[in-house]
C-alpha cells in the first residue's frame, strides 16, 4: 500500500485582525497531529496567491511549541490575505482550483476569513461535490466586524472591541485634565455593522461616563439632532466624548463620510473621515467658548493591536481552527465552524458548525432593540453581550520591550513533487 | 510645642502622559512617610486651579496599597492640568501662590511637569528665597518629548515610545497582507524634539524592517527629496512604511503642516496633518499602480496607552517623584530631580539633581549626530540610548478586561482649616 494520506492546505483573506493566526495555529496544530493528514501547506495571499502556485510547507516552518505560542499572538494574516473573488460563473477557476489541488495531492482545503471568503468556500465546496472529488472544503470565521451569521460572534472581534473600549477609556481621561471644554470623536471601523463601535461602550467598565454618545450604522444619523445633543452635553459638562461608526448613514441611505474612492473587488468603498466630518460640523454650528476638539481614527490599529488582545478572543480562535480540521478529518465539508454560547455568566459556549450558504454574503447587523437613547447608545443586553468576550489578559511576547512575532518565510515555495 | 510640622502639596501640568501619575504616587509615598511632612495635599488643575484654591487632601484620599498601584498604572494627570503661565514680571501672582501656601500650612511644593513647568517652579522658588520664606519648591520632571536638559531622559518617554514603536510594527505586519503596493505614514507628536518619532525605529526589533524613513523636525525637510525617497522605495519592495514627526519643517523653517490654528498661551502652535499632507504629495506627484496609502495619526492614544507602558519607565517615574520629595524633606529647593545613566547594557542609572534655571523653557533636540542617511534614519547610537527605555512588561491591572483607573475626587476641596 503506497501513501494514502493527503495533505492539508490552509489559507487566509479579508482583513486582519489580532486572532485570526490563533486560527491558523489551531488549525496546524490539529493537522500535524493528525495521522490522516500527511503535511500542512500554506497558501499565500489568500485564493489569488493559491492561484499563482505561491504553496509553502507549513510543517517544516512551524519547529517548536514556541513557534505556535507566536504565531497565535501576532497580529494580521500571518500567511497574507487577498480580496481576490472569483467570478460568478467563472467555472474555469474552479477547475484550476481542484488541478492545483490535486497535483500537491490535497484532501482538505481552509479557509479562513469573514462572509465574502465564506461565500468562496461555499462555491468550491459546490463544485468539489459536483465533481465528486471528495475533497473537504471548511470555514473558518474571521472578523473584527462580527456581522457573521449563525455564530454568536466572529474569532478577531473580542481583541479589537478590547483594543476600542481601552483606548476610548485613556483618551478620555487624557482629555478630562484640561478645565476646558474638550469634544472627542473616536471613528471606529465596520461599514454596516455596528458591533465594534457598540464596544466602545464598554469603556464605561473603567468607571467613566464615556462615550456619551454612540452612533451605529445601524440607526439613521441626523445631523441637526447630533449638533442639538452635544450642545446639551456641554450645558452640564466640560468633557464629551463620542465614538462613531464609520459608516453612519443620513436618512436617504448615503454614508455621512464617502471618500468618493472606487469600490474594491467586493463592492466595498473605502470610508473615512467622519469623526473629522463631524468635528467640522460642531465647530460651524456650536460657538462653545474655548472649545478643543480632537478627531481620532483608531484606524488599522484596532484591527492589529496584538498588544492589547483578548485572552477569551485568542483561545476561541484557536479552537474553530483547530475544530475545522477536526471536522474535515470527520469527512464533514462546505461548513463554517461556529461558537454558541450558552451562558454569559457564567461564560459557557459550545462549538458548531453552520452549512456556508447560511453565512455565505450575509452581514449580520446589530438588533435594534440594542441600541437605544434615539439611537445615540446601546442597551445594556449589549453590555452583557460583549464583556465575556473582552476578558482575559494575555502574556505579552516580547524581547527588550518590542513584541516578537511568528512569520512564513513567504518566498520558500513548493513544488508538488516535493509533497508527493 | 505647637505642631510644627509642614503639609506639602503637589501638581501635575502640561500635557498627560501614561508614567505621570507614578511620579506622584512616589512623591505622595514619601510624603506620607515622612515625619517631617503632615499631611499631602493636592492641587487640581495645575497652577490655575491652585490658584484658585482648588486643593484636596491626598492624604484622605489614597486608602491602601492597591490605590497606589492603580495611580502607578493610570494614564493622564490623576490631578488635572493646565496650560496656565504666570506672566513675566506679574508678581501680584506670586504674592497670591505664597498666601495660600501659608493659609495651608504648606512648606513643600512639588510641580510635576515639563520645561514650562519648570520655568513656573524656577520663578517661584526665586521668589520665595527672596522673601526668605523657608518653603521648599522642586519640579519633578515629565514629558513625552524627552526634550528637558540636564536629564538622560524624562519620565514618560519611554512608555510613549514603547507604544509607538509597537503600534507601527503591528500597523506594518498588517499593511503586508495585501500583495499591492502600499504606503503607510505614522505621524507622531514632537513639535520641535523628534525624540518620539526616533523611537519608531525599535519597531525593527520586532524583526521588521519598517520604518523605512524616519523623519525627525532636526532635519530639514525636503518634498522632493521626500517623493523620491519613495519612489526608489517602490521599486524595490511593496511596502514602506515612513515614521515623521508632527513638526517636520521645510528649508524656510515653515512647518510643513501648519493648521493656521491660533498659538496657545505657551506660544505653541497646535500642528497635525503631516502624515495627510504627505499621503496626497505621494498620490499627486507618484504614479504607482495600485498603490494603497493611509495616513495614521497616533494622536492622544501615544500619550495615554498605559496598557502598553514601559515598566522602566514607570519606576523611574516612580523614583523621581520619591526622590523629590526627599530632597525637599533634606532642605533643597529649585531644583528638579534627573535621571543620569551610567551604563546602557546592563542599563544602569543614578538619580541626580540640576538648577531649575537649567531646564526651565529650554528644549534638548536630537542631536544630529544621531540621524544620517541624508535625514531619514537614525543612527544605532540612537538605538542603544532608546532601547532600555521601553524595556520591562507591566501588569496590566484589568476587571472584565477594560483597565482599572484611580481617580482623585477633584470636588472634595478642602480648606485652611482642615489641614492645621
């Protein structure tokens, strides 16, 4: 009997976040251990690079347990992402795909990103079933924006809800030392989800009153109502802050803040400049004497800020990582693994799998019975929600005070007649 | 006999920084202990609220050893500030300042602060060793820009630049996912000390090779020398990343971003924007196909990030404040406390003293020795003087994950007599 065994690839997309090598990690560490797995290889920026042959052996890279500890806490694709997305009908693709495939003798494909990588999985999951190939197709959940479906949060948003709320609480108390009249405006990432800006909430846990105001997606923003609010903040305050989405939309459905840039590959348009915009906005509208105003992006750094991660975050990563391969060893494909709690307090989940066109392409947007106040905060049923997944401190990897990192050696390419 | 002893008082000023706080929490442990002081009380808000008679009694306030700890680990002046300066020759001012230091009882008076700061300290002590008073006045050094004289480095720095240097290694990981070209520009806070920006180079001891060009206000700045730069850059890789300070000046000693903002009592002019500038000047003048730029502000988050503190730096801190006290206790006045280094691996140093006359309004800039490569690095001499700095990992003091602030009550303002 010659070598039955087949390899394993595994691959990432979308944005970064902080967890999603956590990911990659639990999903290594379940493949070498596993003796129906032969060896683990890596696909470089995401789909396009797989597309380009750029295949690496992971079993050869990853050396020690010390290894794993780095890779789960270094932040952003530690194999690289793409936002390539194959083509509606392009079946020319998919037959490429399974070629690739099998000329590195590959039985289990992963993929680990957010809805529009879900929506890829699904299609080559589709084709290997209609093909009859028996290859295994899995997802693996990734994002900061927790808008996937039939999970109760997404691996990645813990760590950077932790990131916002203690940033939002240092900023605050940064602004509280002057005695004068100080309006902050923090601009948090997630285009039609609001879930990482109600995290902002959470900053009051440090026992602070901010944010004062919160504006989701999710609830239409009126401008005239904006300035109205924060003109009565300052007739009983000194110090206001205010934590905004940056894809806060006005009553025709048009973002507040459109760079006017092109839309990528997915159909997504770069925002940005909303705090700035409204900053602008309060300074035309409102003469409050001697007024600072200060806009801050917490830009990519709410998405990488491995320094700040959340310990609950870095483990549930792991395990979806980790299940999927299990999954795929079980001969289970074209699902998303999936975390459901059971509890909140104390914090209980099981996980489970989800079929991918359930996840596949759909947002999940926050309840509107969460947000409250006239849509300027969130209730505390979101409060509840989020802490468990904020909690846990984790051990710094550092070296003279720099954090250490884990990195492929990108350009150590294989050849199929070297995994054969 | 009468109770002879003296209360002493401190303040905080200028702008917040994640280490400030430990400078008092030393000087209020060494108050507290000392036979000699009788109670430590605080001023809110800096000199103006001093001024205006806002004190509390620190001594009722702090109530265990877990409330230091706290203090230690709370970014941004737990006492307020104020950008408050005493005009020249206005010594009705002073009269006031010793009246109420007398009204309570006051024979020590501590400012913690910046070059400023430690001008308004330098006046006072001038004047009460005028009037022969008796009371002593020593400023306790503080500021991100590490521009004091007489002092290897200021408290505060290095937790600032090991917030820095981390987030741009932790921003470049995530700019790499993507195989496109991309530019990355950080700005960072140093109006005429660059200081901070050359911290960003500790990112290299991440592993990374980011930043690739770091610009310091020390050197000239040159736009077409800067998009050259650049465009050499992109022949060679896909991703540079460009550290540059908020105060870098062009060849007519203009800022290269000046926000036509109106100057602050200090003089100081309120800057920003740099890294946009630069962004649209790299998008104007470069056509590289598909290049994808963001502009990053590290804004208030680079001085209140406690959650990324340097632990040297937080016990120097510590140590100053202490110190400070001491001296005061020991009969010295109009001095402030320094750190002078006597070895940098092992790093070693010896708390020391200098004239306030030698601070006060003077600015330490980088020397040029340090930067080469026409302006746009930094020097290994540079590395070895930074790289203790940011060493040592703090505990973060976390409940459900968000930080666990200590806050002074600033409404409990005491009077005379309670605290004779």
């Amino acid at each position: 009997m010659g070598n039955s065994k087949k390899n394993m690839i595994i691959a990432q997309s979308g944005g970064p976040s902080s967890a999603i090598n956590a990911s990659i990690a639990g999903a290594i560490a379940r493949g070498m251990a596993s003796d129906k797995i032969d060896k683990v290889l890596g696909a470089v920026n995401g789909m396009q690079g797989f597309l380009n042959r750029q295949i690496i052996n992971i079993s050869e890279q990853m050396k020690s347990s010390e290894d794993f500890e780095l890779l789960i806490h270094t932040p952003a694709q530690a194999l690289g992402s793409s936002r390539y997305k194959i083509p509606k009908g392009d079946e020319e693709v998919f037959k490429e795909i399974v070629s690739i495939l099998n000329d590195y003798n590959i039985g289990y494909f992963f993929y680990n990103g957010g809805n529009d990588s879900m929506d890829t999985v699904n299609r080559l999951a589709d084709y290997i079933e209609t093909c009859g190939l028996g290859i295994r197709a899995i997802g693996i959940p990734k994002t900061i924006d927790n808008d996937l479906f039939n999970t109760d949060h997404t691996p990645g948003f813990g760590s950077a809800a932790r990131y916002v709320a203690t940033s939002i609480a240092e900023v605050y108390l940064d602004t509280c030392v002057y005695p004068v009249p100080g309006l902050t405006i923090v601009e948090i990432m997630g285009r039609n989800a609001g879930w990482l800006t109600a995290a902002s909430a959470l900053a009051r846990d440090s026992g602070i009153k901010a944010p004062h105001l919160i504006y989701l997606p999710e609830a239409t923003f009126d401008p005239d109502e904006f300035v109205e609010e924060i003109r009565l903040l300052f007739e009983k305050q000194t110090h206001v802050l205010v934590a905004v989405s940056e894809g806060v939309r006005l009553a025709d459905g048009s973002y507040l803040a459109d760079t006017g840039a092109e839309a990528d590959m997915f159909g997504h348009k770069t925002l940005g400049g909303v705090a700035t915009t409204l900053e602008s906005m309060i300074k035309e509208k409102l003469d409050i004497p001697k007024l600072k105003t200060r806009a801050i992006q917490l830009s990519t750094l709410q998405r990488s800020a491995a320094h700040c991660a959340s310990l609950t975050d870095l483990q549930e990563s792991y395990q979806c990582g980790y299940r999927a391969v299990e999954a795929a060893i079980n001969g289970e494909s074209d699902i998303m693994i999936t975390i459901n709690r059971l509890s909140d307090v104390p914090y209980l989940v099981r996980y489970d799998e989800t079929k991918l066109e359930f996840v596949a392409n759909k947002e999940k947007v926050v309840p509107s019975e969460w947000i409250y106040k006239n849509g300027t905060d969130v209730t505390e049923e979101m409060m509840t929600y989020l802490r468990p997944l904020v909690t846990g401190d984790t051990t710094e990897l550092t070296q003279g005070g720099m954090p250490r990192f884990f990195r492929f050696d990108w350009d150590k390419i294989i050849l199929p007649k070297d995994v054969k």
